[in-house]
C-alpha cells in the first residue's frame, strides 16, 4: 500500500533529512519526491511505499503530524487512494 | 505517478475549506427484535444496536488517520419505532429509552429513527406512537424522531398535520428550559427517503437491508471557493465549475463508504451528495449564493441560484458514487449557517423565502427558531404547504421548526453546537385553523398515477 506525505511551511534547515529519517524508522520506502520552495513557503510531496511499514498508517499519520508540530512544519500522511479517488474518473 | 497539483488542491480542501465526510451513518434493520413486551423489546433493540453498530466509532477514526479526512460524525438509524411496538404503543417510550441508552454505550451524537410514516392514514398505535414523541425527546439526549405525512403517491394526511402541530408544540414546551430543543430533533416529513444519513431525518426504511452503511459527504466551503476563482464567470462556467467540484467531494465519500461497509461488515448504502453547512465561518451554502452574486441571500434571485447550485450538485456528485441516495442537494437549515443567520438577522431572509427556496432544493423548511405563541394549526399549515410542495413536485420536503417557548421576534435562540443559534423568525399571525381543523386527506397529484 502506498501514502503520499505533504510536507508544507516556512522553509527551514534540515527538513528533508528529518522527515526521512523518520520514514526510514517506520518502514517506509520513499518512491518519488516533488519539492518546490515558493518565497520562504516550502511544500514537498513524497510518495511512499508503506509494504514493509511496521506499524499502521494511521498510527504513522498521527506521529507525522506531531513531527511536524516539533519542526514547524504542517505534514500529512495520507492513503494514496484518497488523492486517485479525487482526481481520476 | 502524482499530479502535484492536485495532491495540494485535496490538502487545501481539507485544511483551509473544511472538506469532510460529514457523517457515517449506519442503518440497521430492527424489525428481527420484535418480542412479546415492550421490556424484552427494549432489551434486544439495545443488544442488537450495540452489536452490530459497536465499532463504528473505531472504524471511523481508523478511516479519517488513513486517508486524512476528518469524519464528523458517526450515526445510527433504525427500523420506524412505531413499527417495532406496533403491539404496545403506550410502550413505546421504553424502546426510545433503550436507543438513547445505545447511542450513549457507542459514543455516537445521534441516532435517528423514533419514527412513523404514516402518509396515506394513521393507524390506531400510530396515533398513541406520535404522542410519546414530545416525552422521549424531552427526556432522551440522542435520539431523533421522524414522521413522514405525505407523499406523491399518498397525498397528504391532513389528520396527522393537525396532529403533529400539536405535537411540535408540545416538544417545545417539553423542553422549554432549552429553548425548545426537543423540536430541533423532530422532522415533519413529505416524501421521506429510506436512506437518509443525515439527522434529525435518518431512519432505516423497511426496503432496506439488514445493515447497511450510509455516507454523507459535505463541502460548502470548497464550493465557494472554487467560485471565487472564476469571479466573472458567467452561470454555465459557474454550474461547471460546481460539477466539478462536487464530483470530487463525492469520489471521496464513495471511497469512505465503501470501506466502512467493508471494515464494518455492512452493505454499502448510497452516498447523500449533500452541501452541508455548519455555523463555522467558511462552511456556508448562504456565502455560496453570495458568491454566486447575490448581496445577501434572501433577496431576488435567492431561488434561481439556489436551483442552479442544487442541480449541479447533483450532476456532478451522482457521475461519481454507483449508489446516489438519501436527500442529496443543498441543505437550508438557517441556524446551522453562518450565512443564513446573518441574513435572517439583518431581515433580508424570510419564512415564505424559505419556502419557495426549498421548491428548489433538497430539504425544506429547516431549523427555523418561530415565536412560542405560534398556534399549533400555524405550524400544522406551515407543514401543509411544505408537504404540497413536495407532493407536487416528486421531492422530499420537511419541516423543522422551533416554537421557542416565552420568545418573539426580536430575541434569539442559542442551540450550540452543530445546531447553531437564529433569531427568531416571524411567521404570518392570520390564522389557518379552520383549514387545518378540516382533517382528511388532500388526494395525490394526477400526476402521481403513472401506471
């Protein structure tokens, strides 16, 4: 099963490196990243695999969620299926 | 492979304009726990609640921590009540005890379906099943009731309209200390559908299954903002543009609710493509016909972009659910949106508004605070006319409104919560009694016979 995490903020040092850190205790296997920097508002998007993920989504999803408030920024874990569910007939 | 854009559109949505699956709602059939008495009735219309509705809220939140949308509210609706103490009318409150407790054991807000239809004539244990209304929901916290009195295939019937003014008024009085609360979770119905997720409305029609899952899905707030980005527009880009939008709200519903009939081992219902407003800023159908160009809702015009935004809704939701059910459209309930309140407070939003409003949209008159001394054959008129409207044509119209007890026009009401706070509204003061006294049956429409 897949996730697509959004990492959204004020653009900071050593984001990337915390939040990979994090997938990396989960299980969880980063298959694609998008990144952009707008001004000072940075938004990243990873899709990530959650196969091998020791724990369940919704369990990771919340931790992300406390992550971020710990970092400043706002990021969400969220099944991909929502976004195909959405955007593609 | 994903499109960035439109991960980023969902995350806004979600965030910044209040996109939610407004309820789950679970139907359970409560026909198999008829028994002899009203106490061993009582018994296992509770043990079967709790049993088959026991992991809903669970379930829910698993839902909303996986795909990352909130999941307001978790319901229940059963079997019409009047049918299950059919042999113990004057019973009947002890099964609505008994739901109440259910709700309760599993922590849902509401649980719909203390109700009767009786749209064609009302049965000898119906009559006394309509009476114990006023008393369960004074005495209850969760539970709603319901009371279907015409349709297009019935007509409308005339005694149970007399009847059920008096019996709104006697809720109000029940519940006097709470403003009439009671009356906010009592529905007059014509039309009533038997898949109906949302409250105070819901109940388990008997052509339904055993258990089934119901799914509400709502998004004022992403209708209105998808508008603001097309400013000049004309009104075909505008009905796109809100086909667009709702088809997506409404894919997400699908997903939701064909997983939590699998998670919960239901059948999977329908999903109720509804705009449903809350009193938040933002989560307004009022600001969308404001947006739509109207200075404030109410005024000339409410009723053609009212019909516009309704229809394509619909259009673009029903694309996007293999089972379109329940009321879907937009929802007018004036003390549960922000921007009807406003309008209702500056005096721009009226009753007979309301009324032609609702001709067009997917519910009628809704939670609309009227003076306490309004007589009962008023409010017995006003859901007349709700009810031909809806008998004429072929939609489900209701009537919910809250004669506070000791106010006028000028005071208001503070419900809290989903439901909101509204002034009170005046209502016409000649009187309707005679009409309403005259009982019978108004016969169905000439078009209703399609055989």
């Amino acid at each position: 099963m897949r996730a697509i995490m959004t990492v959204t903020g004020k653009d900071n040092k050593g984001i990337i490196a915390k939040v990979s850190t994090f997938l990396a205790e989960k299980g969880a296997n980063v298959e694609e990243v998008s990144q952009t920097i707008l001004g000072d508002c940075f938004a990243m998007i990873m899709l990530v695999d959650m196969s091998d993920a020791r724990e369940e989504l919704s369990s990771v999803a919340k931790q992300c969620e406390e992550l971020g408030n710990r970092i400043g920024m706002s990021i969400r874990l969220q099944h991909e299926a929502i976004f195909n569910a959405m955007h593609n007939v | 492979m994903f499109n960035k854009t439109e991960v980023l559109e969902t995350i806004d949505m979600i965030e910044r304009e209040h996109l939610d699956i407004r309820t789950i709602t679970m139907g359970i059939s409560l026909l198999p726990c008829i028994r002899e008495n009203a106490e061993k009735t009582a018994r296992a219309v509770y043990d079967t609640v709790c049993a088959k509705a026991r992991d809903i809220v669970k379930v829910a939140e698993q839902l909303s921590g996986e795909y990352g949308i909130p999941i307001v509210n978790k319901r229940v609706s059963v079997t019409p009540v009047s049918l299950i103490c059919a042999a113990f009318p004057q019973d009947a409150e002890k099964i609505g005890f008994a739901l109440d407790k259910a709700a309760k054991e599993l922590g849902i807000d509401f649980l719909g379906g203390y109700s009767a239809l009786v749209q064609k004539g009302t049965a000898d244990y119906e009559k006394i099943f309509l009476e114990s209304i006023p008393a369960v929901l004074a005495q209850t916290e969760r539970v709603c009731s319901s009371v279907n009195v015409a349709s297009s295939k019935s007509g409308i019937n005339m005694d149970a309209v007399a009847q059920m003014g008096r019996i709104v008024k006697s809720a109000a009085e029940r519940t006097a200390d709470r403003d009439g609360l009671g009356c906010a979770k009592l529905v007059v119905f014509a039309n009533a559908v038997e898949d109906n997720p949302f409250m105070a409305g819901a109940f388990h029609g008997t052509g339904e299954s055993g258990t089934v899952i119901n799914v509400g899905v709502s998004g004022p707030g992403v209708v209105k903002h998808a508008l603001e980005n097309v400013p000049d527009a004309n009104l075909n880009d505008c009905a796109e543009v809100i086909k667009r939008t709702a088809f997506k709200i409404t894919r997400a519903g699908q997903l939701i609710a064909k997983e939590a009939a699998k998670r919960l081992n239901a059948e999977f219902g329908i999903v109720d493509l509804s705009l449903a407003p809350t009193p938040v800023m933002g989560d307004s159908v009022a600001h969308i016909l404001e947006e739509l160009g109207l200075e404030v809702v109410g005024t000339h015009g409410t009723t053609a972009a009212l019909a516009m935004l309704n229809d394509a809704v619909k259009k673009g939701g029903v694309m996007a659910s293999s089972h379109v059910g329940g009321l879907s459209g937009a929802f007018i309930p004036v003390s549960e949106d922000i921007g009807m309140i406003q309008a209702a407070e500056k005096g721009a939003l009226q009753i007979d508004k309301l009324e032609a409003m609702t001709a067009v949209c997917s519910v009628g008159l809704d939670m609309i605070a009227i003076p306490g001394d309004t007589p009962a054959e008023t409010i017995s008129a006003i859901i007349a006319d709700e009810a031909a409207i809806g008998m004429i044509n072929n939609k489900t119209t209701a009537v919910r409104v809250i004669p506070v007890p000791g106010k006028t026009v000028g005071d208001t009401v503070e419900f809290g919560g989903l439901l909101g706070h509204a002034p009170i509204l005046p209502v016409h003061t000649a009187s309707s009694m005679k009409f309403v006294r005259r009982g019978g049956r108004i016969p169905a429409p000439i078009h209703s016979n399609k055989n």
